[in-house]
C-alpha cells in the first residue's frame, strides 16, 4: 500500500462520509487512471435515487465501460470505502477495470451492522438446459 492508495482510499471514505450526511448508505468511490488522475467519483444514492442499484462501485463501473476504451480501463484502480458486494464486483469484472482497493472488508463492514435477518429467496435451477443453451452456445469465443 502506498502514500498515494492511502490518499485515495481517505478519499473514498470522505465520499462515503458525504453519502451518509445526505440521507443515504455510507460508501463512496473513485476511478483512478494510468497517470494517478482522478477520473470519476461517485458515492451511494441508493435512498436518493430509489434505485437499489446505485451504489458507487457500480456507477464507476459503468460509467468506464460507456467513456473509456479497453485499454484505459484496464489501467485503472478503483479505490472504495468498503469491499464490493457481488453486484458491484461482476460489473467490475465487466467492465475491464484493471483493480481495486478497499478500505473495509465484507467482514469487517458486517461486524458494524447490527445483525439481519437471512434473506429467503427461493431459487430452483438448473433447468431447460438443451433450450436455454440454444441463443447462448458460441456467443463466448
């Protein structure tokens, strides 16, 4: 970890800090590029936006996927309060950042929260496998 990961990971807790004094959930992020330049920052609009999807991780992810070519992006470092949950970390991947640091792990970010109730989402599968596999067979070579 160098001076300047830390210097962007107060950053990114600053941004979470402002998330919160705004009504919503604590997090906040940036996109660093190849040269140490601060591409982008957003923070959690979850409650402000009514949209369940609008944590900081995910929106700089997209955004880079939208404004940066493929080699930009692959050269990037996202710099985040806290660890990014599986949404974020899949639209991470997808759009071709080259890396993240994190201030607060899963585990650590659960040990602040007071205990939640276990989802129950039914979820049966694998099912329809010669059908299913029909529009999705070669799309990944």
């Amino acid at each position: 970890m160098t001076h300047d990961d830390e210097n962007f990971l107060r950053r990114a807790i600053d941004l979470a800090a402002k998330a919160r004094a705004t009504g919503d959930a604590p997090f906040g992020s940036l996109l660093v590029g190849p040269d140490g330049s601060v591409l982008a920052e957003e923070h959690n609009t979850v409650l402000s936006d009514a949209d369940i999807s609008a944590h900081p991780e995910l929106k700089l992810a997209k955004w880079a996927a939208r404004e940066l070519d493929p080699a930009t992006a692959a050269a990037t470092t996202m710099y985040t309060s806290c660890q990014p949950c599986g949404m974020c970390a899949g639209a991470i991947e997808r759009s071709g950042l080259g890396g993240v640091v994190f201030a607060l792990s899963t585990e650590q970010l659960t040990g602040l929260k007071p205990p939640a109730a276990a989802a129950d989402v039914r979820q049966e599968g694998p099912a329809l496998f010669d059908e299913a596999r029909i529009p999705v067979e070669g799309y990944y070579r």
